[in-house]
C-alpha cells in the first residue's frame, strides 16, 4: 500500500504465474511448456541476429514475422494486413482488451477460462459478465445468448482442455455479429479432428480476431511472442493501441528466431505429433488408475480421482520432485492440470500417480 498509488493499483488482483522454481532435475509440468527446445533453425537465426547488430532498433512493423505469419495460412486468404504481432499473447490480448473490447454493454466470458481476462478488465476498467460452464465443464453457445460488448475465451479452453469445433465457433459467430469475438488460440495445434483454427473464418466473419502464440506448440515460452490475426480494420485498431504503448513490441531477437519458428513447418508438425501421442497413452494410464480425464485438445490433461484429494496428490508429486497444477478455487479444486512432457517425464509421473492411488 501506498499513498503514491493510483486508485486502481489499489485494487488490482494481479495474475499469479505457475511457479518457475529454480530445482535441480525438477519434472516441470506446471505450465505447459514445450518440452522439446525450438527447431534449430531458431537458434541458429537468433546467434546471425545476435552478431549482426543490437545497435539499431528493430523494424517496428515487424514485417518479416508478419510475412512468414501471412505465409503459413496463406490458404485462408491471410496477408500482412491481417496480422498483429505483440511481446507475447498475454500483450496482444491486453491491447485488444484496451482497444477492442471495451463498450458500454458487458464483455462475456466462461466463468472457467483463462485467468487472466478479468484481470485485464479490471486493469482497463472493462465491464464483463461471466458464463458458467456446463456441469460438464463444456462451453454452451447458447448461454452467451446476452447483450454484450465483445466475447471471449481460450479455444481449446484452459484449464480444461475442451474445445469447440469450428462449426460451433461459426454458429457463436453468427449469433453475433456487432461485437467482437475474440478466440484465443494458445493451444490450437494440439487439437484433432473437427477442432480447427478459426483463423479459417476470419474472410466471413469481420468481427473475429484469433489470438496465438509462440510460448506453447512453437516450444518458445522464453522468446515472448504473440500474435492476433483478423479483418485488417481489428489489426489497425491494435496497432494504434500499440503504437500508443510500445512500438518496437517485438526486438530483435525475437524477430529473427519467429520468423525461423514459422518457416520450420516440418520440426513444428513433428514436436505436435509427438504431444499428441504422449498425450493419448498417458490420458489412457490415468484413465486405467481410476482417473476422470477430460478429453484434451491441448498439452496438458486436467483429470480428477473419484476418491483421491488433488490437494494431496499434488503434494504427492511435489514430494517426488514433479510439479503439475494445481487450482485451490471452487469447480477446480478436486482437478490437477498435468503439462504433457517427455514420454520419460510422463512414464514417471504415472509411476508415482500409481502409488499414491494405490495407497490406502
Ligand atoms: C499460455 C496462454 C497465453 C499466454 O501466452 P504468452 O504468449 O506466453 O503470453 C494466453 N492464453 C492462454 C489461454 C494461454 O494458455
């Protein structure tokens, strides 16, 4: 507290990180990292940038990473003009909330989504309403069915994993044609089946900005890169919020080893199959030791025992030095959230989830 605060300091509720301790041969599960390191390519731009020189401020516009963006859902009919690029999607998503979300009717969005939403609202002073889930914890278009000044969730939805088809994201769409849907893509390449980027959508739908980024399928959390595609109108609107705020977003490191991220569609492809594999046996193995796991569209499981307290079998795993998530809030509290890792990685965390089950 401070009298040198201003009144919304005072209230704010900042977001709280998953822990990033400092543990030697630690499992970390807790945040959805990649763990695969990025495609050497990415390295290797990044050491060319790095000897060229950090003298100069990087292109503002950031067109390269624009470009290559552009390139990779060239089948849509995406080009520059669509592409928002920012210092990470939780950047790109506070601008959008600054700059297209805030009208004189509520922002909606599920009760259980990405926490981060309604910090943004009280930051921005953004008036929102929040839409419970199913008991099921799926999202239900028609509960959206209210005045409102925008909406927006997590596709697939975090903590949970569950997704819409792109045919449920159209439907939500076209119920709602004066505001604007924000779908936030963070784990989208992990999806199979009907569930598929909206970016698809987007030459319909002028109203949809898609928000992606680097940190989880791109396996670079540490680089700090985020991304909004939609109409070019949504775009000018988030340049113009950032070009008030922070116009050189992106430096330039981070623009050399994006640009690399997107070229290397093959290493991309190869890291995502692998997660969804691993994925599916360990989603299996819990399933086998009694687990309800909720059918994942992302890189992470989020499962609950019948009769074992999360509280306690994160305790478990936290003794065994591997740390998943978990929420101490109500709906959340009988889950953990489990990163996929490595098959090594996951092999040992359903060893030691066996025991603590198995114990009386
Ligand atoms: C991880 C995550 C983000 C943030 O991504 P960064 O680019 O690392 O800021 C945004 N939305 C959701 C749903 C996420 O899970």
């Amino acid at each position: 507290m401070s009298q040198f605060w201003s009144k919304i300091v005072h209230e704010l509720n900042p977001y709280i990180p998953g822990e990033q301790p400092q543990v030697a041969n630690l499992i970390k599960l807790n945040t959805n990292e990649n763990p695969y390191g990025p495609s050497p390519n990415v390295i290797d731009a990044i050491s060319a940038a790095n000897s060229q020189n950090l003298r100069k401020y990087p292109d503002p516009n950031a067109n390269a990473l624009k470009s290559a963006i552009a390139h990779y859902y060239r089948e849509f009919g995406i080009t520059s003009s669509n592409v928002f690029v920012g210092n990470s999607s939780d950047e790109v998503l506070g601008h959008a909330f600054k700059g297209l979300l805030k009208h004189d009717k509520p922002l909606l969005f599920p009760d259980i989504t990405y926490g981060f939403y309604p910090i943004y609202c009280d930051l921005f002073e953004i008036e929102y309403q929040s839409v419970p889930l199913r008991e099921d914890y799926s999202i239900s278009i028609d509960d959206f069915s209210l005045e409102n000044g925008g909406i927006i969730f997590a596709n697939p939805n975090a903590p949970t994993g569950l997704a819409l088809t792109l045919a449920q994201v159209e439907s939500l769409l076209n119920k709602h044609k004066n505001s604007v849907v924000v779908m936030d893509e963070a784990y989208i390449d992990f999806s199979t089946g009907d569930v598929r980027t909206a970016v698809e959508l987007i030459s319909r739908h002028p109203n949809l900005l898609v928000t992606q980024t680097l940190s989880k399928a791109r396996n670079l959390a540490g680089l700090r890169v985020g991304l909004a595609i939609g109409d070019a109108t949504l775009i000018e609107g988030l340049e113009r919020v950032k070009n008030s705020f922070h116009p050189y977003a992106i430096d330039t490191l981070a623009l050399a080893g994006a640009v690399a991220a997107f070229e290397d569609t093959a290493y991309f492809s190869q890291c995502c199959e692998k997660i969804k594999a691993t994925r599916a046996w360990f989603s299996e193995s819990l399933t086998q030791l009694g687990f309800d796991v909720l059918p994942s569209h992302t890189n992470f499981v989020f499962a609950n025992h019948p009769h074992k307290e999360a509280k306690a079998l994160f305790t478990g795993l936290r003794e065994q030095n591997i740390l998943v998530r978990y929420f101490d809030k109500p709906r959340l509290d009988h889950f953990l959230r489990i990163s996929i890792g490595t098959d090594t990685e996951m092999q040992q965390c359903a060893a030691v989830l066996k025991r603590l089950t198995q114990a009386p």
